[in-house]
C-alpha cells in the first residue's frame, strides 16, 4: 500500500464510506412512513462511521484520534441493530441484511485493527 496522506486513503475509511452508499441504496425502497425513522436513523449512523474517521485521521494526538475511531466503532453496532430491524420488519431482504450486516462486520474488524496500530504510535 503506498503512503497514506488522506483519510481517503484509509481502506477502512473506502469501506465504511461503501457501506454508507450501499445502506442509502437499502433504504429508498422503505415505507415512505420511515423516512424521519428507521431510513433516517440507519443513513445517520451508517455515513457517522466514515465522517468519524475522516475527522479522527486529522486529530493531533493518537488518543485524541482514537475517540473519533471509537465514535466510529460504536455507530457500526448501531448500524448493525438497525439492521436486523428493518430485516425483522421486512423493509430489507434477508440475502440484503446478510450483505449490509457482512460488510459493517468487516468494517468493524478494520476500525478495531487501526485503532490498536494507532494506539501503539
């Protein structure tokens, strides 16, 4: 991998921001009823995850960046319950909930894996 300068350049960031777009994509097709519920609740916590990496690559410390990484964490198992929701109401398919829940599980392990390297600088 060559140097990263970006948080773009972040694979965890590049996957939490296709998670992002990939929930965005989820929710259109929901009740229109849920559009200042669950879709907004799932959409908020799922572009959180990215945002808060972005901001935690530019804090000055490592401890400092961690809380965001963390913050970031914690949104993907917000995500993640928001998900077995909308697959329990029946707004996502269960073959959708196994791709959305797979891929917020892998970005998960990345935010866990950055954050001990960044914590050991």
């Amino acid at each position: 991998m060559g140097k990263i300068t970006t948080f773009k350049d972040l694979i965890v960031w590049q996957k939490a921001h296709r998670l992002t777009l990939d929930v965005y994509q989820a929710v259109k097709d929901f009740p229109k009823y849920e559009e200042f519920g669950l879709s907004s609740q799932m959409r908020r916590s799922s572009s959180s995850a990215p945002s808060n990496v972005a901001e935690g690559f530019k804090r000055r410390t490592s401890k400092d960046s961690c809380h965001f990484y963390n913050l970031a964490e914690s949104t993907i198992e917000e995500l993640k319950y928001q998900l077995i929701l909308a697959r329990d109401l029946s707004y996502i398919s269960e073959e959708k909930y196994g791709e959305l829940e797979q891929s917020a599980e892998e970005v998960s392990k990345l935010l866990s894996g950055w954050i001990k390297s960044q914590r050991n600088l």
